[in-house]
C-alpha cells in the first residue's frame, strides 16, 4: 500500500491532460490511493480507455476537450460539483509546445505564443480560480502546477514554452502569497526530462532511454502532495531523489 498520508478516500482530485504520459501516471497513483477522479484530455478515445482502467479503483468522471476552452473548464468543475461535491486537489498537468520543431524566439508566430500562453498559463489560472470556493468551502487542498526546468533555465528554442512555465511559476508564488493562511497550498513540480509525447514533438531525435518514464516519476509528486506545507513550494521530481535550493522540498519516489 502506497504511504500517502494526506490522502483520504472521498478527497477528489482534478487531473488536466490525464489520458497519457505523466498526466496518466499521477491519476493512477492517486486512485490507488482511493482520490475520485475529474479527468480531461483533448483525445476523446485515449481518455475514454484512462476512465475505464481508473474505474476499476475509483469513481471517475471523463470530460474530454481542450483547458484553453473557457466552457470545457467549467464542465470540470461543474462535474466535480455535481458529482462528488468537493475538490480537494488541482493538477494543471496538460501543457503544449506550440510548435514542433521548436522555433527560435525571432521566429514564433503571435498566434502560437498566444496558444502556449493559452495552455499553460491562462487555462491553469481559469481553473484555480473557479476550484478556490469550493476547496476554501471544504476547508483546505492542494493546487499543483506541472512546469519546467525550461522555466529557469535558457534553452535555445524552448522560449515561448519555457516562460510560459516561468508566468506559471511566478503566478503560483503569487496566488501562495494570496491566498496564505486558507489552508490550500500551492505546489510547483518539475518533473525533469521525461518518455512523453510532448518531449518527443519537442526534441524528436532524444534516446528514450535517457529519459524518465512518468509512472516512476509519479509517485514523487505523490510524496510531495501527501506532506503539505504552507505557502508555495517548488519540487524537482525524480525517482532517485531531489537536490535541494531554497525553495524546494526533497522529494524521493
């Protein structure tokens, strides 16, 4: 049985972009940890295959569409309303590149800025704000916000995507800042270098086998998720283990 201790049977957790990749992996370990479970995707077959696999653990609801849609965001919350009548954790998991191959700053279209804008910053913020009154009603929970080592550091043709994540990181610390003394924390997850889609559109040519498998990063954001601390924290995920700066939490699948 999985140590997550923060856990219990009837919490509720909304996983974004949840029918693949590190999306998959974290809501399969939190419905072995008993969380029912809002899922989305925008690929209405995989999400529908996640559903009938999670099914077997816990109670699941499917919505498939896109977070940049305002409506399909309130279609979330609405079915965690609905259904369970609580959330008592958010991850803004689903993210895009934009463009594959990636472009170099001169060359990247407003509309495909606005479109990494879109995903990664604005549709997570939508979504944190609509789940904030139900988790402040049910007395606390956690929002967990999936970015990147491209938020910090400068990587040629990761421009649009890496700040975005860093908007996204600075937002968290923000919305921490806000909303301090709620009970409801604010998590920040680099998951590191992992076998994804969205790495594979973003560097076709990488080893596979140098890259993380998300079902052995998942647990560490379990682990994160399941020693809530308040404010904001910044976790670097890893199967191995984490190094530390002043921000960040160890954390060890």
């Amino acid at each position: 049985m999985n140590d997550y201790t923060w856990f219990e049977r009837g919490h509720v957790a909304i996983v974004t972009g949840a029918s693949k990749g590190l999306g998959l992996a974290v809501a399969r370990e939190l419905a072995r940890a008993g969380i029912s479970l809002v899922i989305d995707a925008r690929g209405a077959d995989a999400l529908a295959a996640a559903e009938r696999e999670l099914s077997e653990l816990v109670p699941v609801v499917a919505v498939a569409g896109d977070v940049a849609d305002g409506a399909h965001v309130h279609r979330l919350i609405e079915a965690a309303e609905t259904r369970f009548g609580r959330i008592d954790l958010v991850v803004n998991n689903a993210s895009t590149i934009g463009r594959s191959p990636l472009p170099a700053l001169d060359e990247l279209s407003p509309a495909t800025v606005d479109r990494i804008f879109t995903t990664n910053v604005f549709a997570p913020l939508h979504l944190i704000q609509h789940a904030l009154p139900i988790m402040r009603r049910g007395g606390g929970g956690t929002i967990v916000n999936i970015s990147s080592d491209a938020a910090v550091e400068a990587y040629p043709g990761w421009g649009g995507y890496g700040a975005a994540k860093a908007a996204l990181e600075h937002m968290s610390r923000i919305l921490a800042a806000e909303i301090d003394g709620s009970g409801i924390g604010v998590i920040v997850a680099d998951p590191g270098d992992m076998d994804t889609d969205l790495h594979r559109q973003a560097v076709p040519d990488a080893d596979p086998s140098e890259l993380a498998n998300p079902r052995d990063v998942a647990p560490a954001l379990l682990r994160a998720i399941a020693s809530p601390r308040p404010g904001y924290v910044r976790v670097a995920l890893q199967s191995s283990g984490v190094a530390l700066h002043s921000s960040e939490v160890a954390v060890g699948a």
